[in-house]
C-alpha cells in the first residue's frame, strides 16, 4: 500500500502528458483524428489501472477526472449506452469508497445518492464534471425529464417552493466550476457546461415547435440567442427563430433571421432553403431562385471539400441524429439542383433552366441511375420525369434536336415497362385503390405518351409536319393503352383515390393535346376532313380548350361551314375557361401554348360574315 502514493502521482502525471498531447493537437489548424483515437486508447488504459485497485476517497479526484476525460475522447468510438454504463461504474465506486452503498444502479436514483454524499464535499467539483457527462449522455437522446431531475438534485441552493421548470434550472446553476491546475481536462468544465446550457435550451425549443407551440419555442430560442455559443451554433439559433416565425405567419421576421444566420455564418444552408420557402410563400420567384442558386452553390463546395471535425463536443453531436435533421434540414444536391431548374421554367427563366436541367442530368448520369428508377428522398421526382420536363424546357428555348434526343431517352428507356393494354375498371374499387402496380403502369403509358408528344412539337417547331403527324399519331397510340370502362368514371373517381383520378385527368388532357396537335398539322397540309375529325375528339377528350375551337372554327370556315363556324366563334368568345381541377404536370403545358395562325385575319372574317348576315355579334 506505500506504493499506492507513487502511483498515484505517476498516474497523475501519465493523465496530464495525455491532455497536453491533446492540447497540441487542438491547436493545429488542421487537427488530427488519429491523436484524439491515441488520446482515447491511452486514457481508456490509464482509467483501467486506475479501476483495477479499490477505490479510495484520496484517489476520487483523479478517477472522476480521468473517467471525465476519457469519456470525453470517447464520444465518436463508443456509443452513448457504453459510455453510460462506464459512469455508472464509477460513480458506484466512488459511493464504494464513502462505505455509502447503492444496490440500484438507476442513474436517476444513484445521482440522488452521489450527490447527497459527496454535493458539499471537497470531491463536489470533481463529480460535477460527471454530472455534465450524465446530462450530455440525456441531451443526445432529448431526454429532457430526466436532465430537470437531475439538476433539481443537484441545485441546493434553489428555493423549494419556486417551479421547477428546465429553463430556469439551467440558468440558476450554482455549480463550483473551479479547475485543479494538477489535474488536467481536455475541456474545461465551464466550456461544456455553457455548451450543454445552449443545446438544451435548442432542444427544448424543437420539442416545442414539434408540439407547434411556437411562441414558447421562441422563448427557450431568445434565451439561447443571449449565450455565448459558436458562431455556426448561433446560425442555427437564428434560422430555428425564423422558422417559429415562419409557423406563426410572421414571414418578413423569419427573413429577418434568416438573413442574420448566413450573416454569422455564410455556411448555414438550412438558412437559405428556409428563405427560399419563405420566398416561394410570397410569390417573389427571383428572390426564391436566388436563395436555391446560393444553397446549391454552398452545399456543392462544402461536398468538395468535405468536413472531418475532430471538435471533442460539438452541437451535433449532443443534439443528436433527430434532432439535429430536424434542425438543420437541406435537401439533397439533386433536389435542390431539380427544384431550382423547376422554379426557373415556371418563372420563364429558360436558358438557365436547361443549364440546370442538363447539369442534373449529367450529374444522374455519373451516378449510375437506371432512367426508370427513383432518387433517394421522398420529394425527388420519377427520373422520367425529369428528363420529360429537361425536353419541355428544351423545347420552350427552341433547341429542337436537343429536345428529341432527350425525349428519346425516355421512350427507349420505357419502352419494355409498358403495358400492351390496361382496363380500369372503376366498379373495382378495392382492387384498384390499393394497387400501386396500376398506378406504374399507367405512368409508364403518360411518359412515354408525353415524350412523343413533345417530340412531336418539336417537329412541328422544325415544318416538319409529316414527322410531327407521326409522333402526334405514336402519342395517341400509347396513351389510348389505358381504356377506362364506366363512362361516368369522373363520378366513381376510380375507388376515391386521388392519385388515380390525378393520373386520369392528365390522361385525357394528354389525349386532347395529341388530337389537337395532330389536326392542327393535317390543317396546316391541308387534311380538312382528318383536321376536324381529330379536333372534335379533342374538345370531346377537354372540353372547353379555347385555342382547340378556334382552329376547329378555323377548319369549318374551310370547309365552307360558315354557320357551324360562327356558332364556334360565338360560343368561344361567350363562355369562360373553366377552372382546372387538377394542374397538369410540366411537360404537358407546352401544347397548345399558343394559336399558330392568324386570330386577326379570322377574326376580321367572321366580322364580316356577321354583318352580312346582318346578326347580332
């Protein structure tokens, strides 16, 4: 036992050569993973031979302060139920040592007794810096019920008949941070404490905004915002306060903090697709693409450079996995990268649209994606889809051939997927609403349909009507593979599923386009007969197309049908378009955009008719 003594001041000084080791590397600007596992291994060694003899009062201050270190060092190679059961252990030895027994290893119940024995003794700073290791090991799995109990225990000089509320716990803390300059730390007990007091106000804050109690989460986030804290931290904190903003209606503060988070931190990414949100809510599309165009720039060069923090505690990690996708929540690149091509189409931005368009595309491509798979993520469209709508805005730039290509991607890549014939049949409701394989199939038979009716606009774009009538006829040729049974389908509504009527609508909106489109080309050849024959199907496919009656009162005129023709004309100019019940998707909006003949000289023609008929207008 004399030779207890010399190990102690050995492992005293074996302790603070680990920490200084620590420190050097700390301070370098570019720290090394490697030295924190050495630093972990050694100081897992040392608090083992410490452990390996009974534990004595006079030697509680080393092992708390060991144990503290390298619970420190073990955060990323140990997980936070390993790390917990090592505290339990030697917090059971340090009652051992008092001769204070506890058979129950609770944590709640054995922090009572840790702290009755030893809250006033000269050991108090020593088992505080365990404390802050128990009440991060809660914070990471947002166990804030148990963190108010264990600082209630721990506080003695709070008032008893004051409320217990964690906010206020926290932020009474009387705790004797004092450290012992012969025992070094490798983080000071103030630093984590300040850290730990900042992520469970945050925490707190989440948990309320999940509830949606928006006013009480900005409360724990003001608090938060008046601490000392990192300045990527603080971001964080100013973008949590705008979206409680944001929730509460109160769109120009969340900008506000928005704008505060990326001047504190111009990496704070979900700062800027929370802008670019805000924006898309007041319609302000400039402002929206240019909040996606820095989002996306950022998050590309922060994949560049990648990250390897070797900070001991970071916010991340006590924040813990949910909490922390919750709080700094960004889609992936691609999203962002389909979003902002998407907004810029609609905005009529179009040549940066395809710029974002074909980078997509080129970046699904170098990663392998089959055409007819799906991007991780919820909100990722069907890459079908993103190729159909890369040939829309090809189209709306007038590349033409570019356009072609793309879509022929489509039909090459869908062609073995579609089915020969597919029947719906609306009386089988059961069947049909709960069966996602109709809804494949009947998306295989839209994008291939859509990707010859495309192709076959951009070959009217070229005056190629005989090769634009080949792909308006393919388009139709593909999409009547899907026959609806009931006539009345529309008020069965297929089951009441909603995807399947959306898929419907578009279907038929995606027959009268090609109809339209292909009597338009036998118009302009001079086809009459086939020309009128295609566009009454059409406004039979959707009713009420304006542009459709105009060319089939355009037709009829040409056939010599003038009071067929006038009828037309009046009842275009008398009725309104109805409202769309369901919006079509991107690339079935290219057709009709625009009359592709002279409305005056037509008009000017049924002017002169109605005159000298000698007719109301």
């Amino acid at each position: 036992m004399s030779a207890i003594p010399c190990l102690v001041d050995g492992w005293s000084e074996e302790n603070n050569n680990i920490i200084l080791t620590w420190k050097q590397n700390e301070g370098k600007r570019e720290p090394s993973q490697d030295v924190r596992k050495r630093c972990f291994s050694e100081s897992l060694k040392l608090l083992q031979k410490i452990q390996g003899i009974p534990a004595a009062t006079e030697r509680l201050k080393l092992e708390m302060t060991v144990s503290y270190n390298t619970f420190l060092f073990s955060l990323g190679f140990s997980n936070p139920s390993e790390i917990e059961e090592s505290l339990i252990h030697t917090l059971l030895r340090a009652l051992e040592a008092a001769e204070s027994q506890v058979s129950c290893s609770d944590p709640v119940k054995l922090w009572e007794a840790v702290l009755q024995t030893f809250g006033t003794s000269v050991c108090a700073p020593y088992l505080y810096k365990l404390l802050l290791i128990q009440w991060m090991l809660w914070l990471m799995h947002c166990q804030l019920e148990r963190i108010l109990t264990l600082l209630t225990q721990s506080n003695h000089t709070r008032e008893h008949s004051a409320p217990v509320n964690l906010q206020t716990e926290t932020r009474n803390l009387t705790w004797s941070m004092e450290e012992d300059s012969s025992l070094m730390v490798a983080m000071a007990a103030k630093d984590l404490k300040d850290l730990l007091h900042i992520c469970t106000l945050i925490c707190q804050g989440v948990e309320q905004m999940k509830m949606e109690k928006y006013s009480e989460a900005l409360e724990a986030f003001q608090e938060a915002k008046e601490l000392p804290s990192p300045r990527s931290l603080l971001a964080q904190i100013h973008t949590l306060t705008g979206r409680s903003f944001a929730k509460l209606g109160q769109l120009h503060c969340a900008l506000h903090f928005y704008r505060k988070a990326v001047e504190v931190d111009c990496a704070c990414h979900s700062a800027l697709y929370q802008s670019a949100l805000v924006f898309r809510q007041l319609a302000n599309s400039k402002a929206e693409i240019e909040a996606l165009h820095l989002l996306y720039s950022a998050v590309q060069l922060q994949s560049d450079k990648g990250s390897s923090s070797v900070s001991l505690v970071s916010p991340d990690t006590l924040l813990g996995g949910e909490q922390i996708t919750f709080i700094s929540r960004v889609p992936f690149s691609s999203l962002i990268l389909y979003t902002l091509a998407h907004t810029c189409v609609l905005n009529g931005s179009i040549s940066d649209a395809v710029e974002h368009y074909l980078d997509l595309l080129a970046s699904l491509q170098s990663d392998g994606k089959d055409l007819v798979s799906t991007e991780d993520g919820t909100s990722f469209p069907r890459i079908p889809v993103v190729y159909l709508e890369t040939g829309f805005a090809l189209l709306k730039a007038q590349r033409y051939s570019d356009a072609l290509v793309v879509c022929e991607e489509v039909i090459t890549s869908t062609v073995d997927f579609i089915p020969k014939r597919l029947l719906l049949d609306a009386g089988e409701e059961k069947k049909l609403s709960d069966s996602d394989v109709v809804l494949e199939n009947v998306d295989f038979v839209l994008w291939a349909g859509a990707a010859h009716l495309l192709q076959a606009q951009a070959h009217w774009k070229l005056k190629d009507t005989k090769e634009a009538i080949t792909n308006f006829t393919r388009a139709i040729n593909q999409l009547v593979k899907v026959f609806i049974k009931q006539k009345d389908w529309k008020q069965k509504h297929l089951g009441n599923t909603e995807a399947m009527v959306e898929r419907m609508v578009t279907l038929e909106a995606a027959k009268g386009q090609a109809l339209a489109g292909r009597g338009l080309c036998f118009l302009e050849r001079g086809q009459l007969k086939e020309a009128l024959r295609d566009l009454h199907l059409s406004l039979q496919m959707s009713t009420g197309c304006k542009n459709t009656k105009m060319w089939l009162t355009e037709v009829l005129w040409r056939l010599d049908r003038r009071d067929e023709a006038l009828a037309h004309w009046r009842e275009v100019h008398s009725t309104s378009d109805p409202p769309k019940s369901i919006t079509l998707p991107l690339y079935f909006q290219a057709w009709p955009e625009e009359t592709p003949f002279d409305i005056t000289d037509l008009k000017k023609k049924m002017e002169e008719y109605i005159h000298a008929k000698n007719v109301a207008y």
